[in-house]
C-alpha cells in the first residue's frame, strides 16, 4: 500500500507502552498491522518501569491526564514491581501499580471481556458468546477493618456526625470469642460505577445485569441497588429501549444460575468481592487468560484498552536469550483495535471503524484456519493446527488482512 492511502486520523491516541515480552509485542503489532495501513497518530507515553522510576512515576499519572484529555487510551501491560522487581531494576521505590494510578484518576470501572473463537471450547457448553464482566472497584471488603473479639465483650458500630451527634448500632454480645468487620462504600463511588456500566452497556448494544444480596444487606446492598435504578431511571432508560437492550436486576445467586444456564451475550455487573471472585470463573471457563480483553471505562465517558494479562515475563526472558517465543498477541491487539475503533467512531471516521473491524476478524479467522501460538494450539480442538512463533502469528493476520482491504 502506499503512504496515500493510510487512513487519517483527526485525534491522537493516547498510546501507554510497558514492559517485557508485551512490549515487544506492541512493537510488532504497530509495525505489522497498524503501521502499513493507518496515519497512526498517538501521544505516546513510556510507562515501561525504567522510565516510571526515572519520571518518579510523574509519566503514569501524565497518561492518565492525557486520556481525560484526550478520551481513548491503549495501554500495554506493565510491571507493577514488588520487592524482587525493586532489586531487578535498581527501583528509587516500589512504585504503586500503574493500573491502580490510573484507574484513580479516570474513576473507572473495568469491563473484561473473551474472545471466542471456534475451536477453544468453554467449559460450560451452553455459552455462546462472551460475557463481560464489570467489577466495581472500591471499598467493601477491600476498605475493610476488622478484628478478633474475646469472650465476653460487646462490640458495636459508633457513627459520630460532622456535629458531633452519634449513633450507636449494636453487633454482638459475644459469650464466647469471634470475630468482627467494618465495611463501607460512598453513592459517589457506586454512582461512578452505575454510569460506566449504562455507557458500557450502550456503547456494545449489550444487555446490561446487576445483582447483589440486598434481602439478606436491607441497607448496605440495597443502597447499590437504588442508585443504579434511580440513575437508569433518570439517565438511560430512553437510551435503552432506543438501542434495543435492558436493564436487569436479580439477586446474585439468581444471577449465578441464570449466568450458568445462559447462553452469553451481556454484561454482568459484579459488586467487588463478587466480581473479584466471578471473573476469574468466567475467564477460566472461557478457556484463555490470554484470549482475554480489558477497557477501563470512566463516568464522563473516557476509555482505556488493554490486555487483562501480565507482561508474560517467562517468556520475555526466553526472548532476551534469543529464543524464539510463541506468545499469543490477541488481546494485545484487540486493545489496539477497541482504540482505534473508538476513536473513529468519536471522530466520525468510517474508515478507521471499518479497519479495527477487518482486523479483528482477520485475527479471528487466523486462528479458526488453524494457525495459532502455543498456548491456543495446546486447547484447540480444531484438526490440522499449525502452531507460530510470535511473529509469524502477526504475519499470518496480515495476510488474512490484506484479503478485506
Ligand atoms: P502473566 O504475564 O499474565 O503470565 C502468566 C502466565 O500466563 C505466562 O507465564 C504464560 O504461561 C501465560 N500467559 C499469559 N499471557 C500470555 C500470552 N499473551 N501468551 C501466552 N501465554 C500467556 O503473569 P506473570 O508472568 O505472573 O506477571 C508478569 C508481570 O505482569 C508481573 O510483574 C505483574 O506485575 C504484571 N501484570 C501486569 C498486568 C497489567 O499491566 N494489566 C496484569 C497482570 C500482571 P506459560 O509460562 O505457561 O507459557
Ligand atoms: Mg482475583
């Protein structure tokens, strides 16, 4: 193709590189597929752990300053460091996880979602098609205090208001030791959660669940359920019935026998516990970590892409021995095309849409022709797989690319 027929871009991405064998990946992606064939513009930020320690860190928060700005980010996986990591890289500090800065800043909610493809077969035979899950991010059990309790002690819950009046809720009389926990939430935080879920849900046409315990939680739960129906109520139910989707709550243990039974095809909101616990039981069962996609979605309406898996470090240092690795770029490029599909589609650029659609499925069908890296290659069921390298895999999509351009 020639430099004149890239496609243009209006807006820059906000491009977030990272660390080892998914930075190598990025890499080949952007020169394979994204390169060749789009006028990339992207205002890049390095956020691969050298320069995190060089920038003091300063470089994550820029990024996520920059996706506010700008409203679509991609990012690549990073490592966030713990003390071997600190002595591996020479750390000024253990910096926190760039995840966990920027999901801070924008206030998101992360929506993982599988790519399925025939011939990885979930583990549950009535599942057709992804389910994305949504996980609010704050507080609950994860914000918790909590101790244990000996015999004899009374233990109770003080609320002491900004005028100094108190309310006291009584726990347990305890005749023989326990234990005790304090949780709280804020209708900030869970309001933040409710508007990433109904924007997700609108902008994939997906119909959109919710559950939680609210007979058992009369106040706590419930309060999760009542924002989420006041904000539908209010905001999205127009919008809604225009798209053709709906809104539904359930009690989480309905939730999990509809889920089981159900053939896919939604998003399911998750409180943080249970979606901590609920998606690693989706994405196992839908077969592969790294068949699996992530986008931070914000209130105001800003998106990240990015892989949900690490920066597949074993295999990194088999690169830096000069092997050759199979590692699976899927999800990786599916971070890539979420992006850029969302920046011609705030854009106005048909073209832009239209090539992030053409090479997810060209990535798609590469893999239901049979070629495919390791990790797939080991679960498939198809006959006659032709297990790549890295590289070729990307080759492999280009080709099947160049056959929809
Ligand atoms: P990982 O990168 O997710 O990889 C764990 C294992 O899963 C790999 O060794 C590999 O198994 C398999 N795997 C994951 N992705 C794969 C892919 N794309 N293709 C083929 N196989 C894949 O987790 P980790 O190695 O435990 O963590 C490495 C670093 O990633 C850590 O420093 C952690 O902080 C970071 N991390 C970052 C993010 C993020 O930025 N979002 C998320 C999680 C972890 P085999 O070795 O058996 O082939
Ligand atoms: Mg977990």
């Amino acid at each position: 193709m020639s430099e004149l027929k890239k496609i243009a871009m209006k807006t820059p991405l906000v491009e977030m590189d990272g660390d080892e064998m998914t930075r190598i990946l990025w890499k080949m992606i952007k020169d394979i597929l994204i390169f060749p064939y789009v006028d990339l513009k992207t205002e890049y930020y390095d956020l691969g752990l050298e320069n995190r320690d060089k920038t003091g860190d300063q470089v994550t928060i820029d990024s996520a300053m920059a996706t506010k700005k700008y409203g679509v980010a991609v990012k690549c996986a990073t490592i966030t460091p713990n003390a071997a990591r600190v002595e591996e890289y020479h750390l000024k500090e253990m910096w926190k996880s760039p995840n966990g800065t920027i999901r801070a800043i924008l206030d998101g909610t992360v929506f993982r979602t599988p790519i399925v493809v025939k011939g990885i077969v979930p583990f549950i035979p009535t599942w057709k098609k992804p389910i994305t899950i949504a996980r609010h991010a704050y507080g609950d059990v994860y914000k918790n205090v909590e101790a244990t309790v000996p015999a004899g002690a009374k233990a109770e819950l003080l609320v002491t208001e900004a005028d100094g009046s108190e309310t006291k809720y009584p726990i347990h009389e305890f005749k023989t030791p326990g234990v005790i926990q304090g949780l709280h939430n804020l209708d900030k935080s869970i309001e933040s959660f409710a508007r990433s879920c109904f924007n997700f849900a609108l902008d994939s046409k997906q119909d959109l669940w919710f559950a939680t315990k609210d007979t058992i939680s009369k106040k706590y739960d419930h309060r999760f359920k009542d924002i989420f129906q006041e904000i539908y109520d209010a905001e999205y139910q127009e919008k809604f019935e225009k798209n053709g989707i709906t809104y539904f709550y359930t009690l989480i243990d309905d939730a999990v026998a509809r889920v089981i039974r159900s053939e896919g095809g939604y998003i399911w909101a998750c409180k943080n516990y249970d979606g901590d616990v609920m998606s690693d039981m989706v994405a196992t069962a839908f077969g592969s970590l790294a068949m699996m996609t992530s986008v931070l979605v914000s209130p105001d309406g800003t998106y990240e892409y990015e892989a949900a898996h690490g920066t597949v470090q074993r295999h990194y240092y088999k690169h830096l021995k000069g092997e050759k690795t199979s590692t699976n770029s899927m999800a990786t490029l599916f971070a890539w095309t979420g992006a850029l599909r969302k920046r011609g589609e705030l854009d106005g650029l048909g073209e832009l849409v239209s090539f992030a659609d053409k090479l997810e499925r060209a990535a798609i069908d590469t893999i239901e022709n049979g070629i495919m890296t390791g990790d797939l290659a080991s679960m498939s069921t198809l006959p006659n797989i032709q297990k790549v390298n890295s590289e070729e895999f990307l080759l492999a999509v280009k080709e099947q690319l160049e056959k929809f351009l």
